[in-house]
C-alpha cells in the first residue's frame, strides 16, 4: 500500500493532467485472514491500511454542513460501517476519502499520508468503489465491465480480461455471464459485478456506497453473506454506507454512528452500539428491538440440540400423524412439516406440507436459533449443518436459558 501511495503522491506532485496512470502496487495476501473481533484480516497477511478522519468539516457555498468536525480511525483489514438517517453526511464523509468530494477544512489520511497529496485519478484507480444499482456501463459486456481499472491503468487486453474472468469466479458468477451486458443480468448478479469491477484495483481499500439497498431482501442477504465471505479471504479495508440498522450490526466490526447535520454520535462496536447507546438519538436509531439485535453476539455453543421426528419426502406415510412431523429429502434437507393429524393419501408430497419457517445453522449466534423456533409452526426449531442437513431442533425456551445466562 504504501509503494503505490507514494506513486500516487508523485505523479499529483510532478505530472500533468495527460499523463499515464500508474498501476497500484500493493496485492494483499489470499490466504484466509483470521478473526479480529468478529471477523477481519490477520495483520501479518495483509498491507496496513488505516483511514484517519482529524476534524474534518464539510461546508457547501450555501452554508449547508454536510459534515462537521469528524474524527475517527478506521482499523486496517476491518469492515467500518457509516449508519444513520438521510442528511447525516454518510456519503460525503465516504466520497471523502478518494476525493470526490474535498473538505473544507481538516485532513483525511490514508495510511498516514494526506489523501490531497494524491492526484486525484490516480487515488481513485487505487481504491475499490461500489455504488448503489452497480454503476455499470450498458454498452460493455460484464467482463469488459470487470477489466475496466486493470485496462485504464495500462493492462493488455488479454491480460485485464483474464483478471476480470477471474474476479467473476471470486464473486461467485459463472464465467458464462462475462459476454452478457448489464441489463441482461438480474439486480443482484449486476451487485456482484459491481463488487468484481471494484475489487480489480487490488487495493487494500474498498468503498460502498449502500451497495445492496437496491434489490429484495432475499438477494440482500446473500450478498451480504457473499461480502462476509470475501472479506475472510481478502482482508480488504472495507468502509461500507448504509441506512439499514441490521445491515450494519451484520457486516460492521465498526460502526459509526451519524447524526443529522454530520455530526458523530457513536463509534464502536455494534454490540457496543445496541448494548450502550450513548443517547436517545442513537437508541431511537438501533429501534426499540436492539437488545433482540444484541443477539447477534450471544454464543448460542454448548446447547444441546433436541432429536426431531421425521420422514423421507416420498415415503409412505401408516396411519395420520400423531405429532408434527419433519419432511426430509433424500440428501437430509428439510423440505416442511406435516401437523398432527394429518393423513396422507399415499406418498408425502410437496403439497401436503407447512413451511418450515427459517433454519439455524450451527455455530452462528442465538439470535438466528431463537428466531428459527419462534418462526417454525411445530415450535421446534430446525438446525442444519453447513451442507443443509438437519442434525436437529431448538426450542425458544432452551434459548432463553442460554440468553439469561450470558447476557
């Protein structure tokens, strides 16, 4: 990081606006970076990256302050999330750091150095950036779209297509949607892209400007889990934007707190945030369910799961049930109950069952567990290993012994 900052550095000092831009320098390790907290990058395995904000102020010609006198350090190889209501200045304090957006007074620092010592383009080059809808261009293909930065920066075009082909495997996109264009793509492959396209400068920084708020909740949560997962390979210094109280207790080893007028309100952990809120703006914020969001740091280890009645998807069922009964397929997964009483006419088969409700998978915090029996009709919460195999049940009152003793 630092070689390509001190570049980056050089050429805003010494060359004009024509000339080349430089590559970036700094590759981060791919091996699996280890848990800082709750999750981030081990820091022997990665460049040290940390973003400083000394008393910065941001003040429009018309008198708007859109952020005002911020301080605060952003820890290398760690998700910082920015949170906190329209006007708050979440935006502006991200655009900040490869400055689309200059400051009115007080210093950004990147690793130490001044970002407005940096040439502008070659900053922004250097630093990953998604932004809401993916910000694709329309007339180029997806893997055109991925090769974009290498290509910019003075790659062959052989040689930035094959990065790009295999930041579309990183994301997990198979390698056929590359000749696709934008629009022939789903909202959340095109996040995806978006990610991919980023993660081509191979900076130890990423920008995310409320990347996910776009598309449905399902598709939400599975590129939240995809960022999660990336983020434990790549240890990237991730500042991540969004309205979204539970997207930033989900993904932020940080968070800050913004209030209206850009002021700072908290910063900390989120279990510090939802346990402590250090006042009623920030209280009324996390919502008057944050000690059920505090769940999410509850370990839910050492319960001991309950066996589950069950029947193959398919199976003859002898006489109606007594008692709810799990449906499985032949890998194990569970498909849905049948309630007491019921009779089946033959097979057991898709139409004769309830929903599951939502599944638990084994090792996550209490919260998923509670919300799993709460949510499933036979009060039993399904547990599924990490292949989807049920390996048992929880009920609601095994949690609450389990929440009364740890929090």
């Amino acid at each position: 990081m630092a070689r390509w900052y001190r570049r980056a550095i050089r050429r805003g000092s010494q060359a004009g606006p024509s000339a080349p831009v430089l590559v970036p320098t700094a590759r981060l390790s791919f091996q699996a970076a280890r848990s800082r907290g709750r999750r981030g990058a081990d820091p022997a395995t990665v460049a040290s990256v940390a973003i400083e904000f000394a008393n910065v102020t941001k003040r429009y010609p018309d008198g708007t302050v859109a952020v005002e006198d911020l301080s605060l350090t952003i820890e290398d190889g760690t998700i910082t999330v920015l949170v906190g209501p329209s006007g708050c200045g979440k935006t502006t304090t991200l655009r900040m750091i490869n400055r689309m957006v200059e400051p009115t007074s007080g210093t950004v620092l990147l690793d130490g150095r001044d970002v407005r010592e940096a040439d502008p383009p070659a900053l922004r080059r250097g630093i990953g950036y998604v932004i809401q809808n993916a910000g694709l261009f329309p007339h180029r293909t997806v893997l055109d779209n991925v090769a974009t930065v290498p290509l910019l920066s003075g790659w062959g075009r052989r040689r930035a297509r094959e990065r790009a082909a295999e930041l579309l495997r990183t994301v997990g996109l198979p390698a056929e949607l590359g000749r696709r264009y934008p629009a022939q793509l789903s909202g959340g492959q095109q996040q995806r892209v978006g990610v991919a396209r980023a993660l081509a400068a191979d900076s130890p920084v990423l920008l995310m400007d409320e990347p996910f708020s776009a598309v449905d909740p399902i598709v939400r949560e599975g590129l939240q889990d995809e960022l999660l997962r990336l983020q434990s390979r790549l240890g990237k210094t991730i500042v991540f934007v969004t309205h979204d109280v539970d997207e930033a207790v989900r993904l932020g080893d940080r968070v800050a707190v913004l209030r209206v007028g850009g002021r700072l309100a908290q910063y900390g952990t989120p279990a510090e945030v939802l346990r402590h809120p250090v006042d009623d703006f920030v209280a009324s914020l996390v919502g008057q369910d944050r000690g059920y969001r505090g769940l999410s740091f509850v370990d839910a280890d050492g319960i001991e799961l309950k066996d589950i009645a069950s029947i193959g998807l398919g199976e003859r069922l002898a006489g109606a049930t007594s008692d709810w009964l799990l449906v499985v397929n032949s890998a194990g997964r569970p498909r849905g109950w049948l309630p007491p009483e019921s009779i089946v006419d033959g097979e057991v088969r898709e139409g004769d069952l309830v929903a599951n409700g939502s599944l638990y998978r084994g090792g996550d915090p209490v919260r998923g567990a509670l919300d799993a029996a709460l949510s499933s009709p036979s009060g039993i919460g399904v547990v599924v290993a990490d292949d989807g195999r049920v390996i048992g049940g929880v009920t609601a009152r095994q949690l609450l012994d389990v929440i009364e003793n740890r929090t």
